[in-house]
C-alpha cells in the first residue's frame, strides 16, 4: 500500500533536511503522498504543504511568547487533519517546542511519531527527556554523542550523521572558490557570518564590523567577505554599515548567500554560534566563534547550561579548540585579536585542520538514506494496522495544549546546528 506520510519540518535547516529525506523515501515508495509543514526545497520534492516551514521560525522570547496563540491554531487544525487523513507515520523535523506535544498526540492515535533532530538536551533543558519519551516513537540523532542519553532513558534512537558531513567535500577547493569569487589566490581573506536570523544580525553586525575595521588597520590588505541569506538580514547588516562612517573604506563585500564559497576561500571566519559554525569545521576553516543576546535572556541561558562550550566544533571535540567570545567578552579588538592569532599560525591552522578532517568522517554517514531506513522499518506494516485502528476521541489525548506552549523560548547559543536553528 502507498503511504501517507505527514512532516512538519521548521526553518530552512529543517526544509532541507527534510527534502533530502523525501528524496531518500520515494526510492522506495515514489508514489507515497508527503504533507503538512514544510518549505520549498520540501515542496521541489512534491510535498503537500499545509503551512510553509517559516511560520515556525521564531527571533528570540518576545516573538515566541507573542505567537503562542496562532502557532497553537496552525498545530490544532494540522492535528485534526492528522486525525482524519491517518498517516502511516509523522516525522517531526527540528523544531521541537512545535512538534514534541504534537508528536505525543500523533503517537497517542498508534501513528509512529519519529523526530528527526535530537533537541539540545545535552546543552540545557535536559529535564525535557522525559516530555521526548512520552512523545517520540524513535529520534534520529545528528551526533554519536547522543546515542547514550537516549539509550539510559530507554527512548529508541539511530545515530544517522550529520547531512552536512554528506554535502561539503573532504578537501574544499579553495582557490576553486577564490576564482569564483573573483579573488586573487595570494590575498588575505576573512569571511564574517554575523548569523541567519534578522536578531542575530543585529546583535552581532557591530561588533563584526568594528573588528574587521581594526583587522584592517593592522593588516591593510585584507578582504572581509560577508554572505547574508535573505534580504531583511542584508538591510539589517547594510543599515548598520552605514551608520559607522569609519567603515566607508574597509574593504568589505557584501555577498548574496554564497557562504560556503566564502568560508572556502576565507584565511579565517568569524562566525556567529549555530549551524555555520560546524559548517567552517566541515570546509577546515579556522574560526573564531562569537555570540550576543539581550543581557537578561544571557543570564537566564547561562544558569540553564550544561556545558563549557557553545560552539559546535567545541563541543564534537569535547575541547576548546577554536576561541568563543561572547556577550562583553566579544569586543571589537578581542575579536581581531582572535582572528589575528590564525592569520599569522600557519602550523596551528593545519593542525585545526586535522582535527576537522577527523570529525568530518565520523559525522559523514549517509544521512537521509539511514534516516529513511529507520522510517521504513515503522511502515512496513503500519498502514495495514491503521485501517483497522479506531481514532482516539479527543478527551483521550495525553498532552493537553497548556502542559507545552506552542513555542517555548529557545537558546539560540546552544543551537544543535542543523541550520540555523538549531533547537533545543
């Protein structure tokens, strides 16, 4: 029987992944019908989307607490859809303040509930392993690190890799890059990446271009690369630029996407903590790791952590392998000084280089098609049972709406970095 299979899958990060999954699944079932929450890469591979995944993108407390109420609409009526269409599985992709209540209301009716993306448990939060037992039939985990917490909670779960480790190259060609990008082979390159997120940028691009202006001054000849996303984050980041009449000669290019490319050909990266951080291990980039939030929301995130660490390739490593600089600590010369450190140690940039070339093979592991093998298990037989399955009334629900707000506060520092978001 052709399946029927529902994903909510939030933000680009989760978009992505979850086309890659789709793509994966219809090798084995071309024919099988994908809807509910999804973004266009999703919908490129014939997805149904209900809703599109940037409804579920969320900058910071005050705009999560402001949608709670018409992100509970969009999850109540998919909820009923749900209920009536009777999928052969729900995948919830990412996005866990949105799909753990949803996923235990799913996997309530008999519905496999499958979460591609484990929350940042390990960061902070981690109390909340108890709401994913009750909700998730089986995570998919990015990190071998997690396999454990979810083996001592008895909660079924597949280390898969990390579909980045799938994507980037081995050995990055840099001056494939540099040409592309017009760059001369010999010029000292500094990529900045102040974030994906409009908060982000404007939190950061400051204090990025101010250290890029000392950089300069002490190394005239550098060339500082800037790929923004979308084009509210270009207006955030131009907007600032111009305010700071100091910056009318830096030598900055403003870039339209292209990250990859930029972090390929750059000397060094300064970079905002999330998903592009392990992007910059991935291409064996040096980095330097930075970071700024409201003063209190700091406080509250830095009492909640569990580790040393925010940024990703330091916490793969279990080590401070690249410098972090946040909040007061992220001044304008501290972070030239940082990115200063890497320009002029050669050896020590190779030897960073290693380590990442060792972290890319552990996480490079097939991603979408070891998550779709997960899934097909859990649709072998699962369509046959749900034509004979009664539908759970609606006072049978184990997880009323006010136990889990629609979209909690998230920690945009303890990000697990599938994209942007990343997702406690």
């Amino acid at each position: 029987m052709t399946p029927t299979i529902a994903i909510v899958a939030g933000e680009a990060s989760g978009d992505l992944l979850a086309a890659h999954l789709i793509r994966a699944l219809r090798v084995h079932f071309p024919d099988a019908r994908f809807y509910g929450i999804g973004g266009p890469k999703m919908q490129a591979e014939g997805f149904e989307a209900l809703w599109p995944s940037e409804l579920l993108a969320v900058n910071g407390y005050t705009d999560a607490l402001g949608r709670i109420r018409s992100l509970s609409g969009i999850r109540r009526k998919l909820l009923r859809d749900i209920r009536r269409t009777r999928p052969s599985a729900f995948i919830g992709v990412d996005a866990p303040d949105f799909n753990l209540w949803l996923e235990a209301k799913v996997k309530g009716q008999g519905i496999p509930a499958i979460h591609f993306v484990s929350p940042s448990i390990w960061a902070w939060r981690g109390k909340r392993i108890k709401t994913i037992a009750h909700a998730v039939t089986h995570m998919l985990c990015l990190f071998p690190f997690e396999m454990p917490i979810y083996e001592r909670a008895g909660i079924p779960a597949t280390y898969v890799g990390h579909p980045l480790a799938d994507v980037l190259p081995m050995e990055p060609k840099r001056l494939a890059a540099r040409e592309r990008l017009e760059l001369s082979p010999d010029a000292t390159v500094v990529a900045l990446l102040p974030g994906s997120r409009q908060s982000e940028v404007s939190n950061l691009a400051d204090s990025f271009i101010a250290a890029a202006e000392v950089l300069a001054r002490r190394r005239p000849n550098t060339i500082f690369l800037v790929p923004l996303v979308t084009r509210e984050t270009r207006e955030i980041f131009t907007e600032i630029l111009h305010r700071r009449e100091s910056a009318e000669e830096l030598p900055l290019r403003l870039l339209f996407g292209h990250a990859v490319d930029a972090m390929t050909a750059a000397d060094a990266v300064l970079v905002a903590s999330g998903t592009a951080c392990l992007e910059a291990a991935l291409l064996k980039r040096p980095m330097v790791i930075c970071y700024r939030m409201g003063k209190w929301q700091f406080r509250l995130v830095k009492r909640m952590a569990y580790l040393p660490w925010v940024g990703l390739p330091n916490i793969l490593l279990n080590e401070l392998v690249v410098p972090e600089l946040l909040q007061d600590d992220a001044t304008p010369e501290a972070l030239a000084d940082a990115l200063e450190r890497w320009l002029g140690d050669t050896d020590a940039c190779e030897a960073l280089a290693e380590r990442f070339t060792a972290l890319h093979m552990e996480l490079r592991r097939g991603t979408a098609e070891r998550a779709a093998g997960v899934i097909l298990s859990y649709l072998q037989d699962t369509a046959s049972k749900l034509q004979d399955a009664a539908p759970v009334p609606e006072s049978q629900d184990t997880v009323p709406e006010s136990q889990d707000a629609a979209t909690e506060p998230q920690d945009a520092a303890s990000e697990s970095g599938t994209s942007g978001n990343g997702n406690a």
